[in-house]
C-alpha cells in the first residue's frame, strides 16, 4: 500500500508566525500565557504546553498583572488591549497580517456607516476567536451570519458593508452574496469586500486533485477547527473515502482493506510532524 503526504499541507503563514513567536518566548524564558488555544490543533497545543505555554482565557488577565501573553493569530478585539495595558501586561501580538488588515477594514467600514445608519454583516462562524476579534471593530453590534440562507436578520433598506471570515469558504460567500443582491430594493447601497483567505481558497483546488489521485484520503484537523471542517467538507465531494481524523489513534484498520494507494492531508493549523506519525502508524495496520 502507498501511502502518500500532501506536500501543500501544513500550517498557514499566520500560524506558523504565531508558534514561531511563542518558541522564541519559550526558548528563552520558559514559560508564556497564550489567549486560547494557539491553534485549532491539540496535538500541536499539547507539545507547546509541555515547553512552558500555559493556556489562559480571558477571565484571567486580572490575575496576571504584569506577565507576558501571547495574542495568537486569530486576533483580538480593541477591548483585550486596553484591558492588557491597564494591567501592565506585556502582549506578544502574533496576529496574522491578513486577519489584521481585515481587522482594519472592518474599523473603517464601521466609521463610515455609523453616521448612515448603516450595519456591517460578517460572513463567520459566531463565537470564533478570529469573529470575535473582528465584532469587537464595531463595538459589538456587527450581524454574525453563519450561512449562505441565514439572511432575516439583515435590513435590506439600510446601507450594508459585507466581510467575510478569512478561513469560511469563498464559494459560500458568494453564495451570500448572490442571496443578499436578491433581496435589495433598487438604488441599494451595498458593498462586499472579498476578505476569504487566499491561502484557504487556493488549498481547495489543491487537494481536490491529490484527494482524486488516491484511494483512501485521510484528513487530519482539530475537531474545532473551522478551516479544518471546510476543507475535509470539500474533500469528501471529491473522494467520498475520505476519513476525518484528529490523531493516528483514530485510525481504522477496515478503511484499508483492498486499498492501494492513502493519501494524508490537513487544515492549515495541522502540523506537519502530526500528518507524518499517522503515515508511521498506518504502516503498522495490519491487513
């Protein structure tokens, strides 16, 4: 049996700076508090915790005056800020540039609309630390919408500014988009501001050929992890042997039976060392 890694997968830019920031805390001071899980992943959140980087929630800044934390990728919204420096706390800001930039955006489309009694609509997963993070531009009043369909809470009268969640998929999006235009009155004001990831957009078209060259695909992806869930999603259209899988421990030996060719893949915060030591225990399957 061949078995195959997917050589464009692995970590995002955004991730691996977010994990390089913290090794390089690490590697000097040996201990750093991180806001949330610094990735969807918790293989990879288990080998940094054992290298000093302790995981905090928000309801424990009070309690950290003065400490180091990390702000990971996903970002934070305007408040976590204000509340560190109030503290004296010392943030190492590993927020990804894209997700910055939208961040920025966001504030800018809020300022404008304030005055017009318009509303910003973001196209995300409600509760996401990288939505959160994005609300927080607007003061907490943007409209979170989840699905393409899920549009009776947007007031198709007042002028709307549209943004998409880096990491949600940009067919989707367009979908939303499609699905809004149809419902506006002539003369409408509305802009949507295409913000989907590059990254995540063009690992779609990469996997769907590696995934129709194999037999069996094996996707590898924290079980909270949005980009994780779109990309296995996309996947199983195309190769419908494909397994979801979060640790080699979830493999199951009656997946391979006949098989002659496994491909492994993963989202963008699936580490690389973690698609290669379920290539090991794969190996070890006995048929």
């Amino acid at each position: 049996m061949e078995i195959l890694i997917d050589e464009q997968a692995g970590y995002c830019f955004g991730v691996v700076k977010a994990i390089g920031a913290a090794e390089e805390v690490l590697s000097h001071e040996g201990s750093l508090y991180c806001l949330g899980d610094i990735v969807h992943n918790s293989a990879e959140v288990e080998r940094l915790k054992d290298k000093g980087l302790r995981v905090i929630d928000h309801a424990m800044l009070p309690s950290l005056a003065g400490s180091k934390v990390l702000i990971r990728a996903h970002g934070e919204p305007p408040e976590t800020y204000r509340t560190a420096d109030s503290l004296g706390i010392r943030l190492v800001d590993a927020t990804c540039p894209i997700v910055l930039a939208l961040q920025q955006r966001i504030r800018k489309g809020y300022d404008e609309m304030r005055p017009l009694g318009g509303q910003i609509v973001i196209f995300g997963k409600p509760g996401h630390a990288e939505v959160v993070g994005l609300t927080g531009q607007t003061d907490g009043t943007a409209l979170i919408v989840s699905h393409p369909d899920d549009i009776a809470a947007i007031d198709f009268a007042r002028p709307i500014r549209l943004y998409s969640q880096t990491t949600k998929s940009r067919e989707e999006y367009r979908q939303l988009i499609g699905n809004i235009e149809a419902h506006l009155p002539a003369g409408a004001d509305f802009v949507a501001y295409d913000t989907v990831c590059n990254r995540v957009a063009n690992r779609a078209r990469e996997l769907e050929g590696f995934a129709r060259s194999v037999d069996v695909l094996l996707f590898v992806a924290g079980s909270n992890s949005s980009n994780g869930r779109y990309l296995y999603e996309y996947c199983r259209k195309v190769q419908p042997a494909t397994h979801l899988i979060a640790s080699p421990a979830d493999l199951q030996a009656d997946w391979f039976v006949g098989v002659r060719s496994v491909g492994i893949s993963g989202a963008t915060s699936t580490p690389r060392w973690l698609m290669e030591e379920v290539r090991e225990r794969l190996k070890l399957i006995r048929l």
